[in-house]
C-alpha cells in the first residue's frame, strides 16, 4: 500500500520545491551555525573560569616589610614616670573616659613597681571625641594640675580620674585638684582659657600620625602595642628589650 502512495513532494510544483529547498538549507546552515557557536562559547566559558580561578592563585607581589619599629618622639613637656633614660620606653595614648584604659592603668603601675627605673612610662592624651565627651575637658584639667603641682601632681590627679571615671566632670576636676593642692582660681582660669589645649591636640595628632585608632595605644621603644593588654604579656615584650 505504501508504494501506490505519492510522495508529499511529487505533488509539489518545481517552484515550490525549490523555495522549500531554499528555507531548508537556511535552517539546517542557521542550527550548524549555532551549534558551532554554542561549543565555542562554553569553551570560552572554561577558559575565562580557569584563567579566573588562575588569577585568584597568583601570589601577590612582595611588599616591603612593615617597620617593626615607629619613631616615637618624647617631648620636653611630655609626663614620664620612670628614670627618662631608661632602656624601656612604654609610650601610651590614653583617654580619661576609655574603660579599657581604666584596665590598662593599673597593669602599667605594676609594671613601674617591677622594674623601677628600667622603664620609663610616657603619657600622651589621645581623647576620643566621638563617644567620650569628657575625655578632653580631663586631658586638659590634668595639664592644669600638672602646670601647677608638677609631674607627681599629673600622675596622682591621672590615678583618681582611671580609678573614679563614673564621675568625671568640671565639678570633680575642681574637687580633685583642690584636694590635691591646686590653687581653684588658678585652676578655673587655666582650664576656661584652655591654656593647655594645644598640648593635648599636640598629642592627639601625634598619635594619629603614628596609626592610634583606639585607645590605649602603646608603643614599647617604638614597638606598637595596641589595647589592656595582661602584665606577663607586657613582661615578655619588656625583658626582651632588656
């Protein structure tokens, strides 16, 4: 039965077979082509994920080493506890509000009763504006004090500030200070002036020009040790530098 049957294409007229023809080939020619084309490019996908991939391995370019020491300058009118000429130099960048420079405080002391006069303690004020609005105004009132009672002043009046930081304010520095054996006129016209206010920007830039980003900032002849750190961590950094 199947061969009586004509073909589709016998009943076609010679124009239209040729048209057919024509719409054919292009199909058959546009599906190779994109064949073709799809191959190519998830072969082009490969190589850009192996050269990314490639990319992501390649060692970076060597760069110089970080300076295991920073230039560290100590200032006539910078407060030291120690002997001066020590062969330790701890330099802190400290704020009167930072809780954790309350902590820290104290693990210096000790480090002072340990080893005497091979250490010198530097202290240099790195107020922290932003969160603690009573940091300077106590930078600034312990230069007052210090300006009037010396470095034994500046260091008692620094202890009661770490030591009772909930009460900071212009009304416990005059207390302080006064009970310390500050004259209270001389005082308030020092601080109203803000005689000392550059000195504590002084320090403030210094610090930032040396990295301190939080406070404590330390540097241990030069080395940067940064935040509280514990006393046998100090220790260790200290007797190696003896």
């Amino acid at each position: 039965m199947l061969d009586n049957k004509q073909s589709v294409f016998s009943l076609m007229k010679p124009t239209t077979l040729i048209i057919t023809g024509i719409i054919v080939g292009i199909l058959v020619a546009s599906t190779i082509g994109f064949v073709v084309m799809l191959a190519k490019g998830t072969d082009d996908s490969k190589k850009t994920t192996i050269n990314n991939v490639e990319d992501n391995n390649i060692a970076p370019t060597p760069q110089a080493p970080v300076a295991g020491r920073k230039d560290v300058v100590i200032n006539s009118g910078d407060h030291i506890l120690g002997d001066p000429n020590a062969p330790v130099k701890i330099v802190e960048f400290s704020d009167f509000e930072c809780p954790f420079c309350s902590r820290h405080h104290p693990t210096l002391k000790q480090v002072m009763q340990e080893y005497g006069d091979q250490v010198a303690w530097v202290y240099k004020h790195f107020p922290l504006d932003s969160i603690h609005k009573e940091a300077r105004p106590a930078a600034e009132a312990s230069e007052c004090v210090a300006d009037q009672l010396g470095e034994e002043g500046f260091w008692n009046f620094t202890d009661t500030m770490f030591a009772n930081q909930r009460s900071l304010g212009s009304s416990y520095y005059k207390e302080v200070a006064s009970e310390l054996g500050a004259d209270l006129d001389e005082f308030n016209n020092c601080v109203s002036t803000g005689k000392f206010a550059d000195k504590v920007e002084d320090d403030y830039q210094q610090g930032l020009n040396l990295g301190v980003t939080g406070t404590p900032g330390n540097f241990i002849n030069g080395i940067e040790v940064k935040g509280a750190i514990p006393f046998a961590t100090l220790k260790q950094i200290i007797d190696s530098e003896l």
